[in-house]
C-alpha cells in the first residue's frame, strides 16, 4: 500500500512515497503502526504519549482526513486505497 509523506514527515522517511505490506482486515490504525515500526522517528511526530494519533496531524484516506472517518482509526483500507499524510501546517502572514 503506497503511503504519501508531506513537509518535514517526507524530511524524516527520506522520500515522498514508500510502500508498505498490506494485510487484509487492515485499518488506519493498523497502517499508523507499520509507520511507527518502519521509521522511529515518526512515532513522536504522530502519537502522544498514550498512543493516541496527535490532533493536528492529518492522515487522509482517498482525500477524507481518518479521525472524521465513521470508523476513525478503525477504518478499515484496500490496497488502492490513497494515503497521504501531512504534519500540522501553520504560518504565513495574513493577507490584506
């Protein structure tokens, strides 16, 4: 399953796109922890201390960020599935 990596995240993989083992029955969940597995680094960038996925970080599914999902992390993937995440974007001045 292709994972896409956005700002500093891309930074900490290496890359913009890695692929990573798909496994029926798979959920976002799941997909989250094959992260943290494969890239250390990553896991206090996306969860707390309790494991949770932190609220400013946004891992879309086909475009729908998964916490807003009706089953959030338990959503369940297929392998064409598209999955991109992004850190907590921020900045800019304002316009006038």
């Amino acid at each position: 399953m292709k994972v896409n990596f956005y700002a500093t995240f891309r930074e900490i993989v290496g890359k913009k796109s890695v692929e990573f083992e798909y496994q029926p029955g798979m959920t976002v969940g799941d997909l989250v922890n094959q992260i943290v597995q494969a890239y250390p680094a990553m896991r206090r960038e996306l969860l707390d201390q309790n494991g949770r996925l932190y609220g400013h970080v946004h891992v879309l599914v086909n475009g729908r960020d998964a916490p807003y999902l009706e089953q959030a992390l338990d959503t369940p993937l297929d392998p064409d599935d598209t999955v991109n995440v992004f850190p907590s974007v921020g900045g800019g001045a304002p316009r006038l």
